[in-house]
C-alpha cells in the first residue's frame, strides 16, 4: 500500500518520469519498479535502453533475456 502512494506521490510530482524510473531500477526496488512498468509514461527503453543495462549490471535481469531485437 505504500508502495503504490510513493510511486503515484512522486508520479505526479515528478517531471522526467524516465530519471524516476531508472533511479528505482539503480536501487533495486522490484515492487516500485513494477508498478512503473504499468504507467504508460514509463518507457524503459529511454536514454539508450539505460534502466535496462543498470538492470543487466547490478544482475537483477540476465543480460540475455533483455536485448532487444
């Protein structure tokens, strides 16, 4: 439950949605990153796929299963 109100608190007061998302991918906080995913403003291919590689370099995701095509 808090989770989800940080995630819209800082939604709607945030201006590069994009920073937020990788900020939370760089801590490692899954449930937060989660509920991102599901905002459409979220795009985690932004700034070069940059979420996506701090993601595979802290192994959080295989490295494998997130090139993109």
């Amino acid at each position: 439950m808090l989770t989800r109100l940080y995630v819209f608190i800082k939604l709607l007061t945030c201006k590069d949605v994009s920073h937020f998302f990788i900020h939370e991918v760089n801590r490692g906080h899954d449930g937060v990153v989660e509920l991102l995913l599901s905002d459409p403003r979220v795009d985690p291919t932004a700034k070069d796929n940059y979420a996506i590689q701090l993601a595979a370099h802290h192994g959080y995701v295989d490295r494998k299963s997130t090139r993109l095509n």
